[in-house]
C-alpha cells in the first residue's frame, strides 16, 4: 500500500511556497503522494481565499524528485479537454513521470459551475466528463486524433510531447459510494476514489463498504476486460501516527493507496496541523 496527503487549494494552501513546503516533507517523511483539490469557488459565502491547483502542484514538482503529485479532483467538465492536456502532459514532464489526474463531476455544482452560467445537471455534467476523458486519453497518445462529441469536438489534431507514463498519465476517477455510474467510470480507466461514509468527518471508512467498493469495481474491471490490467483503489480520512491495524484489513480487501486527510473544519486548511500529522508519517502495520 501507499500512502498520500491530500490538501485543498485554499486558505493556508492559496500560497504556492506553502504547498512547496509541505510537499518536502510529503517527501521527507515518507509519503508516497501529495494531492491538492481543484476549486474554483468553494463555499462562496465564504469568499476563500483561493488558487489555482495546477500552479500548486508545479511550486511542489520543483522541490521534489519521489513523490506523486495530482489533482483530487478535476472536474473535467468545466475545463476544456485541450488545455487540461497540455496542462498535465507538461507537469508530467516536468515530474519526469510522476503526476497522477484524479477526476470527477466536482461540488458543489451550483459554486463550481452555477455561478458562472455553467450547465449544473448531473446527467450533462457526466457526458462533458466523459467525452474529455475520452479526448484526453486521444491526445495523450500523441497521434493524429479526430471526435465528434456531444460536447466536445476535436478535428485533425496531433498533441505533442507526449506524457512521460505510457500509455497515458493515470486517470483516477471518484464519486460517491454507493452510486454505481462513478464507480463504472472508474472501472474503465487507472483508479477508483469512492466517498465512503464518514468521509466528511475524515472517518476511517467502514471495512464493509470498502469490501462492496472493491467487489462491485473488480466484477466491473472483469466485465471490461481489464481484470489483469493496473487499476489503484483509494480510500482516506485521518489516521493514527504510527501502527495501525486497520490496514492489514484494508489491503485484503484491495485498497493500494490510503489518502491522509483532515476533517472538514477549522483543521481543513490549517497548514500547521496538517504539517504535525505529515511529519509523524505514513501509519504503519504492527
């Protein structure tokens, strides 16, 4: 199993050599990723303060050389699929392999897409998310890509460089459990991110949803034809520093990456309560 830390793109986090700072001892401290929200607006009654995660994670690749890093998540529906490209074709590059794009419908809608005229049915949303995931994956190939989409129209294009990883850069996708569309999405690419009960709370998720997560997303991969295929499956919440049982539990039941995660609350964004848990470390089996 891996071990990541998972922190949002505001408050402490709005300021790049924060999330520079954190990312070393990410690094330092032996975690395996560092994974930052992609907001726009969260909360807007709040008015964060706010930014921009891609420029985030390039102030954490330029003073790291192991970790993952990426987005959890990318609402790909309000970005355009071209430019998300060449976004995460470069970070990848830059990280030498190393980025990771975690995807998603993305909340709250009515903030994210709403408040900028944006379309915030659900059914609609699904559709722009898949036609970007399927043109991401056409350009990331490096070969001469045409689709015609609902949404999304690509004529005669040939994106290059390439992306380092190969095939392409790992989609992760998320949603919540139980609903099932998430997890079927999540199934035909790189990774699964269900939000298990509790997760508000950052909560260690129940084992018995994470057993039906991990059972109905390997039938799914079977039905595919991806059984044999790499796939992540990852959870998170808070965890004690040092050994934890619990993890055993989770590894039986397919779990490859625990996300480390502060409940919502004034712990959310506090850039020094997030630091004194990174600096304990990745919790352990006894």
């Amino acid at each position: 199993m891996r071990f990541s830390v998972n922190i949002p793109n505001f408050g402490d986090f709005a300021d790049p050599e924060a999330v520079a700072v954190l990312a070393q001892a990410v690094e330092h401290a032996g975690w395996d990723g560092l994974f930052v929200w992609d907001h726009v607006v969260h909360e807007k009654n709040l008015a964060r303060d706010i930014a921009d995660p891609w420029i985030l994670l390039t102030a954490a690749a330029m003073v790291t050389s192991r970790i993952r890093l990426g987005t959890m998540i990318t609402p790909v529906a309000r970005r355009r699929p071209q430019k998300l490209a060449r976004e995460v074709t470069t970070l990848d590059r830059l990280t030498g392999g190393r980025m990771v794009l975690g995807v998603g419908l993305g909340e709250p809608m009515e903030d994210e897409y709403g408040s900028f005229g944006e379309p915030t049915s659900r059914r609609v949303l699904a559709e722009r998310l898949d036609e970007g995931l399927t043109v991401l994956d056409r350009l990331w190939s490096g070969e001469r890509t045409t689709y015609e989409g609902k949404h999304v129209t690509v004529r005669d294009v040939m994106f290059r460089p390439t992306p380092v990883q190969r095939p392409r850069v790992p989609i992760w996708v998320g949603g919540r459990w139980p609903n099932l569309p998430p997890m079927r999405r999540a199934a035909r690419w790189d990774g699964a991110m269900p939000m298990l009960s509790g997760a508000w709370q950052a909560e260690p998720p129940p084992l018995e949803e994470v057993t039906a997560a991990g059972t109905f997303l390997q039938s799914a991969r079977a039905e595919a034809g991806l059984a044999d295929e790499p796939f992540d499956f990852i959870v998170g919440g808070s965890s004690p520093d040092g050994e934890w049982p619990v993890l055993q539990s989770l590894a039986d039941a397919g779990v490859t990456w625990w996300d480390e995660r502060m409940p919502f609350g004034e712990l959310l964004d506090n850039a020094d309560a997030i630091r004194r848990r990174v600096d304990q470390g990745p919790p352990r089996l006894p």
